[in-house]
C-alpha cells in the first residue's frame, strides 16, 4: 500500500490535485446556491473558485476575509447609497472615498483580501444603483451577501475535507501573510488614481447610459492590485498588462464556453462538463510559471459566467459579452488616467530636465 501510495505521487502533482479541488468546489457552490434560491448562481461559483487555495488554513482564513468584507461592503451600501446616488457629485465624492481607501488596504493590509470585497460590494451596488435606480436595494445586497457566503462556505468544506484525505499525500504550502508596517506614499498615489477613475465612471454615467458600468468598476479595482514593490513611479506599465491578460483571458473563455453553449442547447451536463474542464484548464494556468497567471483566472471567471446561470435552459452568450464589456470600459477610463501620471508625473519631468541639463554642458 505505502509502494502504491509512493508510486501515485510520482504521477500526480500539487498542481493537478489543486485543480480537482477547485472543480469540486465550484460544483459544490453551484449546488448549495441552487437550493438556497440564489439569483446570481455563477457568483457563488465565483466565490467557490476564488477562496480555493492549497493550504487550508490559508483557504478558511481567505474565505472568512471575503464573508466579512461583503458584508460590511453591503452595509455600508445600504446605509449610504439612498443619500448619495440621487446626486452625481455626491455619488462620485462617495466612490472616491471608499475606493481610494479600500484599495489602499488592499494594496497595503494584512487582511487586504476583506478590504478588497468592501470596496468591491460598495462599487457594485452604488453602479448598479445608478444604471437602474428602482432596483431594490435590500434584496440586491441580501443575495450578494448570500451568493457570496454559499460558495465560500463550500470552497472551505472541499478544502477542509480535502486536508484529511489528498492534501496528505500532496500537502499544500500556505503563501507568506502580504503587507506592510507604516505609510506608503506610492500605494496611496496608486490608490487615489483608482479613485479617480472611478470619478470619471460616476460622471459619464450621469451623461451617458453606457452598459456594464458595474463591471467597469469591477474590472478598476481588480486590475490596479498590484504589488508596492512593482509600482515604482508609476503604475501604468503593470496595470496595462493586467488588462491586457484580463481581455485575453476573458476573451479566450468566452470562446471555450461558446462552444459548449451552443452544441449543448440547454443541455444541463454537456453545461456541467465544460464547466468543469474550463476550471481545471483556467487553474493549470493560473497555477504556471509565466507572467499570464492572471489570464487562467479570467478565462475561468468567463466560463462560469456563461456556463453557470440560473438556468440551464436560458443559458446564453450574453453574460460573458457583457464581463468582456465591463473589461473594456474599465480600461478606457483607468488607462487615460494612469497614463497622464506616467507622462506628466514630477518624478519624470526632474528626470527630463536633468538630462536636458547634461546634454547642454557636453
């Protein structure tokens, strides 16, 4: 048995055993959301996959920031948004705060994951707020919170169950705990930039009636999470890059899930199993050693949202078009702004005329 068990590790990896936690977890959610009555199945999802890590400790500790985080994100929701989204200034003044702030703890904190999913949730409602002002805004936050708490919860039974049986013979290794002691000059400047993109949406959909604001926001957030270490001056090359991965890998998933989409016609398994093969595929190249890690995520996230609706008879294309729009209308507001910084930033201008001065004393 002790041979067999020792011959098993050879061929199979951390890697792979770390996928086949993640498809179960996603089912799982999937399930538990279904006969919760959720509205917004693939979020559970979402959240099944997300939370997963190695380590299980790691798994439950992530699991818990991203509970607590939705839900004081929501609260705060609820509590503000009535005051401010019926005035643009004051909607815009609003997001500026807790985004700047919330990303700055995402940036910088050691429960930076709970700090993300405040910001996150209060962005969400307020935008979906302002594109549907009669939309409910108990009800929306209440399965929010639920979605949220049915996928996590699952992530954590797979990982818990997962820990006492395969992770024995292929132990995960939790990642060192991230952030920092003190004040960060450049995370703030990083931080506040993300606010001011998120400004901008506040003012053009007060202008306009552009879709997918609420992914937009999403998509602010999610790309501007870049390490201190990597911001230097400026933040616009590695945020340009995650844009980049998250269009190609939302665009590629979209493409996987289409092809399930319209050979199943609403056929439930043919939708599970492509499901469960874009999670395994999207997990191996987040889990690889090359700078497009970021785009195995977004190729997952498309699958499931085109793959796990709330019906299986009313799957469609739709929700993974309208991610891809949110993606791109993120990246038409936050690049202009990164890029003025990136070209007009003091630091580069003293650069400039100190090698202007050099060139005029050669």
């Amino acid at each position: 048995m002790k041979a067999f068990a020792t011959t098993l590790r050879g061929h199979i990896t951390a890697r792979t055993i770390d996928a086949v936690e993640c498809v179960a977890s996603v089912l799982l959610a999937i399930l538990v959301a279904h006969l919760l009555g959720a509205t917004n199945v693939s979020w559970a999802a979402f959240s099944g996959y997300m939370v997963m890590r190695g380590h299980v400790g790691e798994t439950v500790q992530r699991g818990l920031l991203r509970i607590v985080g939705t839900l004081v994100g929501g609260v705060m929701a609820l509590a503000a948004i009535p005051l401010i989204a019926p005035h643009w200034p004051l909607a815009a003044l609003g997001i500026f705060a807790v985004g700047t702030v919330t990303l700055y703890q995402a940036i910088t904190a050691r429960r930076a994951y709970a700090w993300l999913f405040v910001g996150l949730t209060f962005a969400m409602v307020l935008f979906d707020k302002l594109h549907d002002p009669e939309i409910p805004l108990g009800t929306f936050v209440q399965t929010r919170i639920l979605e949220t708490s049915a996928g996590t919860l699952a992530c954590m039974a797979v990982s818990l169950m997962s820990a006492v049986t395969l992770r024995r013979l292929w132990p995960g290794v939790r990642n060192a705990a991230t952030g920092i002691d003190g004040w960060s000059g450049p995370a703030a400047r990083h931080a506040a930039q993300g606010g001011v993109a998120l400004v901008l949406l506040v003012a053009i959909s007060a202008w306009l009636d552009v879709p997918a604001l609420s992914g937009g926001a999403i998509t602010i957030m999610a790309v501007m999470l870049v390490p201190i270490a990597g911001l230097g001056a400026s933040g616009f090359v590695p945020v340009s890059w995650r844009l980049l991965y998250r269009f190609v890998g939302g665009l590629a998933g979209a493409g996987f899930a289409a092809a399930f989409l319209f050979s199943a016609h609403g056929n439930a398994p043919v939708l599970i199993l492509g499901t469960m093969i874009g999670v395994a595929l999207g997990r191996r190249v987040e889990n690889g050693d090359h700078a497009y890690r970021y785009a195995g995520t977004q190729f997952t996230l498309a699958v499931l949202v085109t793959l796990v609706p709330d019906s299986y008879a009313h799957a469609a294309i739709t929700p993974a078009l309208e991610r891809l729009a949110g993606t791109l209308v993120g990246m038409a507001v936050i690049e202009p702004v990164l890029l003025a910084w990136h070209l007009f930033a003091p630091a580069r201008r003293e650069r400039v005329e100190t090698a202007r001065g050099e060139i005029g004393g050669v």
